[in-house]
C-alpha cells in the first residue's frame, strides 16, 4: 500500500520545500493539498466537522504554485490536490496550470476534485451553490477538450471553447471517458456523486475513509452499468489519522493508497508527525 500526505500548507508552517524533500527521503508516495482561495469573514455556512472554523483555512498556500516548487525538488514524489474547487476556476487557465504543473513533475500530478462546503467563498466567485456540481462536471469536459489529443471544440451549458492548440498536454494518455492526469473526485458517498466519479474520473477520494465497506460495492455497481473496467476503479481515503487496523482494512478492502493527514505546523512538529508514521511506509 502507497502511504501518501496531505496538510493545509501555509505561510506559517514547514514550507512545501523541504516537506517534498523530507517525504521523498522518508519513502512516502506522495503530497496531496487542499485550496481555499479565501475565507470571507460573514459566513453563515458551518464548518463541516463543527466548531469554529480553524484558521489554517484562511492561510493556505495556492496549490498548484507550492506544488510546483515541490516538483522541483523532487523526481519520484507523488503530487496531487485535494481538492481543486474546479467550479472556482476559469476553467480554460486551469486547463493550462494543470497540464503545465504534470508536464513539468515528469506526470506526477494527480488531479483530486470536489464541489465544495463554503457558500460564500463560491459565491464570490460567482458561483451558483444549486448548480455547483453541474458547472464542475461542464467545465472538466472543457479541460478534456483542451487536453484532447487533436484541437477538440465543447459547447456546455456552463462554457464553450473553439478547437484550440493547447499545449503541454498531460502525461497519461486518455483511458475510456477520462482525458488527462489521474482524476479522482472527493465528496461523500452518493448515487450523484457515484454517478460523476463513473463518468470521467478514475476514482474516489474519500476524506476520513469511513463507511467504505457500505460504500465501496455501490460504487462498483455504478463503476460497471457505466461500461467502466472494474480493475481500473481506484479509491484513496484522505487525510486518515492512521492505525495498523485501519491500514488492514484498507488493504482488505483492495485500496492500495492511502493520504494520512499531517498537521498544519512548522518544520519540527511535522517531521515528528513523520516519524511517528514511517511504520506504515
């Protein structure tokens, strides 16, 4: 099993530098990092695991930015977000950072999505909550047009583009419906958000990882009446605190990567962290 990472990287914490380094060093198959763009301040939308809001939020690194200096200091470093808020994004810019950023690490990057939880960080990017994970199915399929081997033209309910030169292309090259680096979608478990995962993604990336046993094989029957490979379905739960039992149960369950959660703290506090996981590596 591949034990990767995730941590709100901040302007306070270890930088993304010497975390990339330390983690290739240490045998760790990957970083993951997740993006807010901004916290708005009047905020009627609850933090989802209750409580105030931890501040870590409002500080984060931008994603593709702090991955690509990991990339630089890396060769074998998995390098993935969790997740890009695509329905935030124009979706034509992020096409370009997306393939630039897999280009660049060798193929490294794993694209995770998601839909999103703050009402008002998308409302100010004009974003519509209802329609949300419609607008960020329509604008992976332009990103697929873009990343399409030959100038591909998409007329969407939500945007369009003409059939373009858009180069560097991603690595991997197209399997079944998915176009573009490894696509995973995060969110919780559901016949609409099963539903997009068989259309064009390669998997699922679950946070916390719990209720898979139920879930897995709903997953999988939607993963087959899509006309997907079965062998091809790929699951990660994210941003795990880890436990021996629960790595076996992953492992029994077929899942053959796994994101365990690193503290949003400076260098020593992380590197101790570290320390305490290298068992699971």
């Amino acid at each position: 099993m591949r034990i990767s990472t995730t941590i709100f990287l901040t302007d306070e914490t270890i930088s993304p530098t010497r975390l990339a380094a330390e983690l290739e060093q240490r045998g760790f198959a990957g970083l993951y990092l997740p993006e807010h763009t901004h916290i708005p301040v009047e905020r009627t939308t609850p933090y989802p695991a209750g409580g105030e809001l931890p501040p870590e939020y409002g500080r984060t690194l931008d994603p593709f930015v702090a991955l690509g200096q990991a990339a630089a200091v890396t060769t074998g470093l998995g390098l993935g977000t969790g997740i890009t808020l695509v329905a935030q994004h124009d979706p034509i810019d992020l096409a370009k950072q997306i393939a630039t950023l897999d280009h660049v690490s060798g193929g490294r990057f794993t694209l995770g999505i998601g839909f999103g939880w703050n009402v008002e960080e998308a409302a100010d990017h004009g974003v519509d909550w209802r329609t949300r994970r419609e607008l960020g199915r329509d604008r992976m399929a332009l990103m697929r047009a873009l990343w399409s081997p030959e100038p591909t033209p998409y007329e969407g309910d939500f945007g369009s583009v003409r059939a373009s030169y858009a180069y560097p292309k991603p690595v991997q090259k197209p399997r079944g419906p998915v176009v573009g680096p490894r696509t995973l979608i995060g969110g919780a478990a559901g016949p609409k958000l099963f539903s997009h995962i068989s259309e064009y993604a390669d998997g699922w990336l679950p946070i916390g990882g719990r209720g898979l046993t139920e879930s897995m094989p709903v997953l999988r029957s939607a993963w087959a009446e899509a006309g997907r490979d079965p062998e091809a379905l790929q699951v990660v739960p994210y941003a795990v605190l880890p436990s021996s039992g629960k790595l076996a149960h992953y492992a029994d369950l077929g899942i053959e990567e796994v994101v365990l959660q690193l503290p949003p703290a400076g260098e020593a506090e992380v590197l101790r962290v570290l320390d305490d996981y290298a068992k699971y590596v």
